[in-house]
C-alpha cells in the first residue's frame, strides 16, 4: 500500500519513508488499490507531540487527501489554488492555508 504526499513521489516504501524522514512524519494517508488517497491515515509518534493546535492541522491536511483523494501536495495546492511562498514546500503552504482558515 503506497502513501500519499511527499512520499507519493519518492516511491519509497513505509519502512523507508519514514527511516529516511529527518525529523519523522506526523501523518500519513495511505493509498488505495486504485492509487488514490484513502481514508486510512497512520499518526506516527510526532503526531503525539504536536500541540492540539498542531494536531488539528495535521488531521485537516490528511483529511483533505482522504477527501479529494488526490495524492500529491501539488495537486492539492492546484485543486484549491493555494499560494506556495518562495521558501514553502506544498505541504508547508498547506498546512499555512488551514492555519489561516482556508485563505491565502
């Protein structure tokens, strides 16, 4: 079973993906058989240090993989027409969009 988000793109195994993380993931959605996003979403140990400000971000951001079923950040970031600042990953911007209530 595949992930979505960064992972998506590297074809990178759950093992790997998660070894290879620097800091760790705190969430993930995994794929379906179709190879789109499910709505299975594994909650790594980062997850537990977030504050419940964080926790929520995190849990809308997998949601909206779960939901849509798109794979990439960058298809979300099109889908929404979210802004991607000049120092952000997707999945960073992301995350800003939902700390700003789904605005730019």
């Amino acid at each position: 079973m595949g992930m979505a988000g960064n992972a998506a793109s590297s074809g990178e195994s759950f093992a790997q993906y998660f070894y290879n993380s620097s800091y760790g993931p705190n969430a993930t959605t995994l794929l379906n058989a179709q190879g789109t996003a499910s709505g299975i979403v594994v909650l790594w140990s980062n997850f537990y240090a977030e504050t419940a400000a964080g926790q929520i971000v995190t849990l809308i951001h997998e949601l909206i993989h779960s939901m849509t079923g798109l794979v990439g950040h960058d298809a979300i970031v099109q889908k929404f027409g979210i802004t991607v600042g000049p120092r952000q990953t997707a999945s960073q911007a992301i995350d800003a969009w939902i700390q700003n209530g789904c605005h730019n």
